[in-house]
C-alpha cells in the first residue's frame, strides 16, 4: 500500500530530535556539552565531541546535522536531564 506525498508531510524525525534536543539543551543549561562529557565517557572523546559540535550546528541550522547523530546525542542529553521521552 502506497502513501501520498500529502500523507507523508508533517515533522520529520530530524525536526522532531532537534526539538527534544532543544528542550533537554534548556534544562542542562549552557554547559550542556561539559555535562555530556562528564556523563558519558563517549562524549569525552574527539569523535563524541564532533556528535556534540554536529548537532548544536543542525540546531542552529536544521539543513545541517545527521538524524543518527542528533539522535544519539538526544538521547544523552534527555538521560542527563531527567527527561522521559518515549523512544524514537
């Protein structure tokens, strides 16, 4: 079964994640990115820090940023927050 194109618009996944990003972003607080590291040993890394780079950037400008990186570093942040969001 076939879906059309004007059942299929709506909020993508990407905007989705990058508004629970937002979200978890404002109850961390600006050093939301120290938090990660702390938190999470991956965060702490070269790579983890270029997640946390990538999706502040696709917050700024939604364009940019892979979904599977915005999700990964989503979901850190929603743990740290205290945030009980239902799984993507």
């Amino acid at each position: 079964m076939e879906t059309s194109s004007s059942q299929r618009r709506g909020v993508s996944i990407k905007q989705r994640l990058l508004a629970r990003f937002g979200k978890a972003k404002e109850i961390v607080g600006t050093r939301w990115k120290d938090a990660l590291a702390k938190s999470d040993p991956f965060f702490n890394t070269r790579e983890g820090e270029a997640y946390m780079r990538s999706v502040a950037q696709a917050y700024s400008d939604p364009k940019r940023g892979h979904v599977d990186r915005i999700e990964c570093v989503t979901l850190a942040l929603e743990r740290i927050a205290g945030v009980n969001e239902p799984m993507i």
